[in-house]
C-alpha cells in the first residue's frame, strides 16, 4: 500500500493551478476535470511505483496528465509492505509558457503601399 505525503509547495502550486484554471476558464467544471484528472494520475503512481524511471541527476520521478498539459514531480521511498510517496512539485505547461511569452501571438507585418 502506497502513501502520500504532499509538500508545502506541491500544495501551493495546486492551488494557483486550480486558481488559473478557474480564472481563465470561468467553468468550475474545468477545476473538476483537473482534479479528477490529478487524482487518476495519484492511483496510477500508487500502483506502478517502479514505472516513472528515476532521474539520474536530481534523483526524483515525474508522471504527465491531463494531455501532457501538467506534471507532478515526487520521490518514492520503497518499504517492504508500503511506499512512501512524497510529492514535490507539479507544473502547468500552459500557465508556464504564458509566463515565459506573455505575447503568445504571431506577429503580423503590414506592407506599405
């Protein structure tokens, strides 16, 4: 049996996703899609514990959902009858990228007569 445990920072960085979600969607049916989706993603870690390969630099694991959209960073700690899960961090790769371009945009060029 596999147990979580869930950093401060984990749970912040939930919260402001669920925050972005809410705010640039308007639709809390969208909140509950992540969630859903997030906790899916928590029962499948649990049960494939040695399926993310551990990076060999800084030694933790990482598991996308949601499309690839989002990723959840943790470290298992293998007991014999138990797993501990400590979970890390989680990214949104769009609320990310729209903090690394701003403009998301193509730009548009006018030719002058």
């Amino acid at each position: 049996m596999a147990r979580f445990f869930f950093t401060e920072n984990y749970l912040e960085q939930l919260e402001k996703i669920k925050a972005f979600i809410f705010k640039s969607t308007d639709d809390i049916e969208k909140v509950t899609l992540f969630l859903n989706a997030h906790d899916e993603t928590l029962v499948f870690i649990s049960n494939n514990t040695k399926t993310p390969g551990v990076h060999p630099i800084t030694g933790d694991q990482s598991w996308v959902f949601g499309d690839g959209r989002y990723r959840l960073f943790f470290v298992i700690i293998d007991e014999k009858n138990s797993s501990q899960i400590y979970l890390t961090h989680i990214i949104d790769n769009r609320q990310a990228n729209l903090k690394i371009y701003p403009n998301n945009l193509i730009s548009t060029y006018y030719e002058e007569d």
